[in-house]
C-alpha cells in the first residue's frame, strides 16, 4: 500500500531563496517541455512519447547553465507531470467535459518539485532532523510522527503553500495484507453520514456536524478587503497571505476532523460498512451544495478506506439507494421527505432516529456483501434506545472518553 507523510520544513532566508529557484527553473522546464510536444505535435502529426522529450535533457543542460543546479531526478519527473496533466485531460474529455489545452504555468501555478527514488534522506545533524536534497541544502524538518521502520521511502515532494509556508510530503510504501471479513459481528458498524449529524453510527453514537461558521465569516471578510487593494501592489500581497492563511486555517480544522473520526473508526472496529455516494453529483445539484461541499464526504471516505486498511480493518462501501426509506427491521420502503428526520414504519410499527434507521440498512447490506451473517438481536433491542450525541467539538478537542461516553476524540491521527 503506498501513503503520503506530510512534514512541515523549517527553511532559513538562505533556504527559502534557494528552494524558490529550485522551483522557478522546473517551472521554466515545464513551459519549455509544453513549447517542445507542441512543436513536435506540428512538425509530425502525432504526440511525442515522454522517452522521447526525457531524453532531449541532456542536450539541453549544455546551453541552459541553470538546469545543471538541479538534480536529474527533479527534471525528469517535471517532464512526467506534463504528461500526468495531459492524461487528466484526456479521461475529462472522455468523460464528455469540454476541454481546451494545456498553458504555460505562471509562478503562482507552479508550487513543487519532486524528488523520486534518489537524491533525498532523512538525517540528523547539530541535534536537528534534516532533509537532505540533493544539488539544494539540508533543510530542518519537523518530523510530528515517525515513519513506519517497515516503510520504505519512494519519494518526496517539497511544495511551497500560498501562506509562504513549505511542506515536504514523503511517498511511502508497506506491504499491508488485505483484512480478512471479520468473524465476530459485534465489532462491526454501519456509519450514514449527513449534514446535521455529521456521521450517525449502529452502535448509537451522533457525531455533530463541525462547526467552521466564524471561520468562514472571518474568510469572507478578508476576501473583501483584497478585493478592494490593487492588484500586484505591496498591501495587496500582504492582504492575500493574510486570505491564504485563513483559508488554510479553516481547512486544517476540517481535515483535522476528519482525521479524527476516521482513525476513531479504523482502529475500533473489525469491519466498517458506508454509503457509496456519488459526491460529484451532488455537488452538481442546485440545492444545498455549498454544505455538501463543507461536508467534505468523499474526503472522509478515503480517509477512511485507507486507514482501515492499514489497520487491519474491512472496509465496505454499499450502495446508498433506498437505505434512508427502507425499515430496518421488516425491509418494508417508506417515503420520507428531507425535513422528516424520524423513522415510523407502517407495516411493523417500528420507530426510530431517521439516520440510526439507515445505518442499520447500510451495515445490513455490508454485512451481505462479504457473506457475514447478521445480527440475531433486532435494532430495537440494541442500539436505538442508547443513542447518544457528541458534538463535533468533542472530536476535535482532546478529553477523558469512558466507553459509557464512546468519545471518539479518544484515539488521535
């Protein structure tokens, strides 16, 4: 399984002027290497292959002195993400999306460089973790959490924030063996996730929704006052840190979140059953968009699939139709509009939370599809009557968790 460590570096002056030089002469590649496929393109009908404008480096470094400075590796991959752009725009335009081509990359588009298989180490020197790049510096580094000693190191991407900030991020790989379907059932949990209640699980736990109100105001404002500088002069560029370093605020918070609450999950449970959804398409939808946008579920779920599996952890995705209406205890599918948020069947008269209701139908139908049996006690007589409600506060804020509590702030990224 290949994961990403993301570390914050802690570069001097002389670092920092360095590093941006670094990325300024692959951003001057990169608009070279686009220039180069055109004129290819044009002289013989046809695309040239990335062997093809990999190989013209060498010849190039003879009359461009700056490519010299830079180590091969770093150039290499520049040409590789010119054609990882050029693919992306081929599966859009296969997707039926209209497409145009591919531009030159000012600096502000430009923000990283990659180092693959060679040319980076981890180190220690004057009492200080370091970053060692090749034909650059050794540049401290901030290391919150250890890597793996079973991880192997495949490659680091160091990238320059809009807040000035730089970041390395570490691309590692472990061998992980897939889960095997858990064989005790009562470690399994079904999750519908929502906007009210962020995330509504069969064990009864309600995890509110995270609250990032004053935050977005407090964007909002900011995003105001730039407007009104003008462009391209000194309070201008004060003022837009002072907007990418709010926004950055705000989305640390909710990623934060996020990784909370799926860790909880992956390390408490033996299989983790959720909906499927079509995110893309809601996002399309002219109504509530922005609070699914805010909602941030297809980030979830992947957080979630990824740490289930390197916990050990089965994850399941169902497919989410029809788990909302449909009873969990008789099967029997009744209408609800949006605003009804409690579960009353007709048929069997059984009563419930409305999202309890459809955690149960989606862990019902997780269960099904790794062949597990299901439950023998009904959802009447376990969960519904102990629900209990956690604030998103709780989750991000460090606390005591008791199990009569079930705090999932109790187990951190």
């Amino acid at each position: 399984m290949y994961y990403a460590y993301k570390y914050r570096l802690k570069p001097s002056d002389a670092h920092r002027e360095e590093l941006d030089r670094h990325r300024n002469i692959c951003r001057q590649l990169y608009n070279h290497t686009l220039y180069r496929l055109n004129e290819y393109q044009d002289e013989h009908g046809e695309l040239p292959s990335m062997t093809t404008l990999r190989s013209e480096l060498p010849d190039l470094k003879k009359w461009w002195d700056d490519l010299n400075d830079v180590y091969s590796k770093v150039l290499q991959t520049v040409v590789e993400r010119l054609f990882d752009n050029l693919k992306g725009l081929s599966k859009l335009k296969k997707n039926g999306y209209g497409v145009g081509q591919l531009k030159w990359k000012p600096p502000r588009e430009f923000r990283s460089f990659t180092y693959s298989q060679s040319g980076f180490k981890l180190d220690k020197k004057g009492g200080q973790t370091v970053l060692s790049l090749s034909k650059l510096a050794d540049i401290p580094i901030r290391l919150h959490r250890a890597i793996p000693n079973d991880a192997t190191l495949k490659q680091v991407t160091v990238k320059k924030e809009p807040t000035g900030e730089w970041f390395a991020t570490f691309g590692v790989e472990m061998d992980r063996e897939p889960p095997e379907p858990p064989e005790n059932p009562e470690k399994c949990v079904g999750i519908d996730v929502g906007i009210c209640k962020y995330a509504h699980d069969t064990d009864g736990t309600a995890v509110g929704s995270l609250d990032l109100t004053d935050e977005r105001e407090r964007l909002e404002r900011e995003q105001r006052k730039l407007s009104q500088k003008q462009h391209g002069s000194n309070s201008y560029e004060k003022q837009r840190r002072r907007v990418a370093k709010y926004y950055a605020d705000l989305r640390r918070k909710r990623r934060d979140f996020l990784h909370k609450l799926s860790n909880y999950y992956a390390r408490e449970y033996d299989l983790v059953a959720v909906e499927d959804l079509n995110v893309k398409g809601m996002m399309e939808s002219p109504s509530n968009s922005r609070n699914t946008a805010s909602a941030a579920w297809r980030t979830f779920l992947s957080l979630l699939e990824y740490k289930c599996e390197r916990e050990g952890t089965h994850f399941v995705a169902v497919n989410p139709r029809g788990t909302t209406k449909k009873c969990a205890s008789c099967g029997v599918s009744t209408e609800k509009p949006l605003w009804v948020r409690e579960h009353s069947c007709p048929a069997c008269g059984f009563e419930a939370d409305r999202d309890a209701n459809a955690a149960w139908n989606i862990l019902s139908r997780g269960l099904e599809n790794v062949g597990v049996g299901y439950f023998e006690s009904t959802p009447v007589e376990t969960a519904l009557p102990v629900d209990t409600h956690i604030s998103a506060k709780r989750v991000v804020e460090s606390g005591s968790p008791t199990l009569k509590e079930r705090t999932v702030s109790a187990v951190c990224e």
